[in-house]
C-alpha cells in the first residue's frame, strides 16, 4: 500500500521553529516532484512549498518565502519543511503530497494526486 505518512506537527509559540518530515512508504517517489500543502479552518488548501525531483527546483508560496525550507532524501523517501519564524497565520493543517508525474518541477498544484493524513501546526501569539 502506498502512503505518505507527516510527522512534527505541534503547538509551538510565535517566533519558533518546526521540522515537518514526510515519509513515504509502498514504493519510491524519487522521479516524483512533492510538495507540502496547508489548510487553515475556513480557508482552501494551499501549495506552500515543492520541490522537484532531483531537488534542482524549489517553490514557495509568498507567505513562507524567506521563514521555509523544503528538503528531501531520495534515499530515505522523505521530504521534509524547515519552518522557521512561525506566526499564528501558519496555523493549520500540514499536509505532504506526491506529484503524479515524474520529472516535473512540481509548483502546479492540481499535479499532486497522493495525499498523507496531515499534521496540525499551531502556532500561539
């Protein structure tokens, strides 16, 4: 069975730091782009960060350039985002997702069609 699985998630104050990882497991995605993604209550998901393939290629959502940074591990199938700089407005549910094509940049975000469970992320003023 093919699955994303987030971890990291949590409460933390304004002005800290959190490390989402991102595993997946069932085969490999190392020729897939992935992204992370967030909704907020109310709000419609969002692409917040992605990266392609071979990690040459890398967006950001406006909101996070600068405080973000999105990693992955082709070895390991992980991908991770470095949030630092947090404030209430990245509170929300934190979701990694898989490109369905390969070799893309990945910065379309009606490319992803694998979804992992998600992680809340609250961030406190």
């Amino acid at each position: 069975q093919v699955q994303l699985a987030e971890s990291g998630g949590g409460l933390v104050q304004a002005g800290d730091s959190l490390r989402l990882s991102c595993t997946a497991s069932g085969r490999t995605f190392s020729r897939n782009a992935m992204g992370w993604f967030r909704q907020a209550p109310g709000k419609e998901r969002e692409l917040v960060a992605s990266i392609s393939w071979m990690a040459t290629s890398t967006y950001y959502a406006d909101s996070v350039k600068g405080r973000f940074t999105i990693s992955r591990d082709n070895a390991q199938n992980t991908v991770y985002l470095q949030m630092n700089s947090l404030n209430p407005e990245d509170t929300a549910v934190y979701y990694c997702a898989a490109s369905a094509n390969w070799f893309s940049r990945g910065d379309v975000s009606a490319e992803y069609n694998l979804w992992g469970q998600g992680t809340p992320v609250t961030v406190s003023s």
